[in-house]
C-alpha cells in the first residue's frame, strides 16, 4: 500500500492535474452516494403513497393496476423517457458552448435541483420519492459521463492508461464516504432532508476542480480545440454510436452490462422490500451494501487496475468481470439464497467499478471530441437506461416463475455479455494508436 502511494504521489509531482482529477471525482462521487440510499429506499418501499404522487396512485388502482406491484417498472419507464427527453438539450449544450461554459452550466443546474429537493423533502411533498428516484438517476449517468468524457479530452491516451486507475480510486473513496456520511447525518439529523444541502456544496467544489483542470488543459495543449465549441447536431450522439464499430460494440456491452445488474437489483429490491418497512431502515441497508462494494472496489484499483491496464490493456479489464459475473448466474441458478444474491450483486458492482468502467472510459481517448461527449453521453444515458427498462420489465415477467428462472434468464444475459465484450476487444485491436 506505502509503495501504491510512492507512485501516485511521483505521477502527481509529473502530472499535476492528477491531483485534481482525483479530487474532482472523489467529491462528485461523495456528493452521488450520499444520495443513492435515500433513491434505493424509494425504490424499495412497499407503500406506493411514499413514492408516488396519490392521485397517480389512485387513477392506477381506479384501473385494476396495484402500482406497488410496479414500483420499479414504473420508475425506470419514468428515467428512460426523461433520459431520451434530456439527449436534444444535452447535444444542443455541448454542440453550442465551449467546455469551459457548459460543463458548469451542467453542474450549476444539478445544485438548484438539489436545493429544491431539499425542500420537497423537509415538506415530505407528496411524490417527492418518484421524481427524486428519477432525478438521481438522471444526475448520475449525465454527470460521471460527462466527467470522464472531460478526463478523455485533457489526457492521451497513454496518459489515461497511467493515471485512470488512480482517479478511479478518488471516486471509490467518494464512494465509500459518502454511505457512512448519509449514516452519520440521518442517525444525527433525524432526516434526510439535509443531504441535499451537504451534496449540493460537494457539487459547488467539483466546479472549482473543473475550472482548474481546464485552465491545466489549455496549457498543455498548443492548440484551441481543447476549450473550442464542438458544434455539430443536437442527434449526432445517437448517430455516431450506429456509424461507429467501437461505439456500436461499447453500446451492445453496455445494453447486456446493465441487464445481469438490473435482475439482481430487482431481487435485491424485492428482499428489503420484505424486511424493511421504514424508509430510514432502508436507506441504512443500501448504505451497508454500498459500503462493501467500494471497499472491494477500492481494494481492486489500488492492487490491479493500473498494473493491467498499463500491462495488457482492455482485454482483461473487459473479461474477468464478465466471466465472474457468469459464474455467479451459474452459482444462484443453483443456488438461489438471499445472501448469495447479496454476494454475486457486490461482486458485480465491484468489478464493473473497478476493471470493466476504467477500461470503457480509456477507449474514448481513441475517438473524435464529438464522439467523447455526444456518442458517450448517449451510451452512458439513453441506452444505460434503456437496459434498465428493458430488463425490469424483463424481471418482472421471469419473477412470476421463481427466482431460478430468473437466474438463468440472468446467466444468458451475462453469456451476451461475454460475447460482446470480446468483440470491444477485437474492434479495438484492430484501431491504430493514433489519437483523433
């Protein structure tokens, strides 16, 4: 571990905007998972009336239709249309202002929304736990995304295969603050409420380290396109990732990725729903869970993802996840515990956070700044939710015949995942060294 933290040290005495990288990440990442149990907790709640709004509540019942039956269903089908909703404003953003504006304007919204929340909250407003679940969803997937893709345009590519596992790191350790504050802060505080506060002033430093960096970026580099606008169309996102053969396989990866993620969600939903009555309980449950999973994740980018990726590139970063999370289908197929779910579902999270995501985001230094930021964003949003909704609705019909069948639907899933993964691989052995 001392030797872990020689070596950074020295690449950040080379590369002073490692530091920062770091410390950027490492505060959104703080910032998201002081939120997601409070977002976990609304998912899981087996009384529709704290979720959602009672009027939608009561027009579904007038219907026929238990909507706490469809908690999850509902609240993906809900994040899928905002995310498709969101893709033209988004494009349009990144298409017509310069990095240095836009990604503050981005941040800068988030924080106001975050300030709202925290009055919805503290009023317990009807329907605050839907618009929030899908809120936090949305500020997840378009934020990180938007700050690898920022990591990919101030770094080469042989630069990110050095440093990526560093910054990773940062956001692990983000990630595992941020669980033990939403602990501390509830059991003090007695509400949920003030983590909107504490999450929307990490979000006001994470716009200081990106003007930092910017400043770092437009130094290094001789030339303007760094910090010039992108232009191009609102669509063009959706369009580069069906032209492109990388983008195209990262999309496919990413479709099966979600999908062994969100059956096991969906079973792990499903047993909190069943021992948690309290939202406050709740939230305390996923805060544990996310508690294991940085501290494997953490353990994994301090050990391995550097060394590998630097030694043997995306290949392994892409399949030892893959192949894990195949052997842990196989294992529930036979074995469909509680705890094993649990297990198999902080192995995956693990091992995407760790090995599968560094890998993904190193293969953007590779493509065009339209690509990084447009095509990426639509992959990270728009087809991430996609997946979600699709295999919700997906869980929800194999349920209805048990948890095996569930499984082994899963196993399937992850066997494509596999595939996909090997065919990244291949595309991106056939793609030259040079850097767009």
């Amino acid at each position: 571990m001392f030797d872990k933290l020689v070596q950074f040290r020295e690449h950040g005495r080379q590369t002073p905007a490692l530091l920062w990288s770091f410390l950027y990440f490492f505060l959104l990442l703080t910032a998201y998972y002081l939120l997601r149990p409070v977002r976990e907790a609304m998912g899981s709640s087996a009384n529709a009336m704290d979720v959602f709004p009672g009027a939608m509540v009561d027009w579904f019942a007038s219907h026929g239709i238990a909507l706490a039956d469809y908690t999850l269903q509902a609240l993906f089908t809900g994040t899928f249309l905002a995310m498709i909703l969101l893709q033209p404003l988004y494009g349009a953003l990144v298409g017509n202002l310069p990095r240095r504006r836009f990604l503050p304007v981005i941040y800068g919204v988030f924080i106001l929304c975050l300030l709202g929340f925290y009055s919805l909250f503290e009023q317990k407003t009807d329907g605050r736990g839907a618009l929030f679940f899908i809120w936090l969803a949305v500020f997840n997937l378009f934020a990180v995304s938007v700050f690898w893709s920022f990591m990919a345009d101030i770094y080469s590519d042989a630069e990110a295969r050095t440093l990526y596992g560093y910054i990773a790191a940062g956001g692990t350790i983000g990630g595992f603050l941020g669980p033990i504050l939403a602990q501390i802060l509830i059991n003090v505080l007695g509400s949920i409420a003030p983590l909107m506060l504490v999450s929307a002033f990490l979000l006001g430093l994470c716009c200081l380290c990106i003007h930092v960096l910017g400043r770092w970026a437009d130094r290094q580099r001789a030339d303007s396109l760094k910090s010039a606008v992108i232009g191009g169309s609102m669509w063009a996102g959706m369009k580069l990732v069906w032209q492109t053969p990388l983008l195209r396989a990262l999309a496919g990866f990413m479709i099966f990725g979600v999908g062994v993620g969100t059956l096991l969600y969906n079973e792990q939903a499903a047993i909190a729903k069943a021992f948690f009555t309290d939202e406050q309980a709740r939230t305390q449950f996923f805060s544990r869970i996310d508690l294991i999973i940085n501290a494997v994740t953490l353990f994994i980018q301090v050990f391995l993802t550097r060394t590998l990726l630097r030694r043997f590139g995306v290949a392994p970063m892409l399949l030892i996840p893959a192949f894990a999370i195949l052997l842990g289908y196989a294992a529930l197929c036979a074995a469909p515990v509680p705890l094993l779910v649990a297990a198999v579902q902080i192995a995956t999270r693990a091992g995407e956070f760790s090995l599968s995501k560094p890998a993904r985001e190193t293969l953007y230094t590779r493509v065009d700044r339209e690509s990084r930021y447009k095509a990426k964003a639509f992959i990270d949003t728009a087809v991430y939710r996609g997946g979600d909704l699709t295999f919700s609705w997906v869980h929800k019909g194999l349920a209805a015949a048990g948890s095996t069948v569930v499984f082994a639907g899963g196993f399937l899933v992850a066997a494509l995942m596999c595939l996909n993964a090997w065919r990244v691989i291949q595309i991106e052995k056939r793609m030259g060294r040079d850097i767009p």
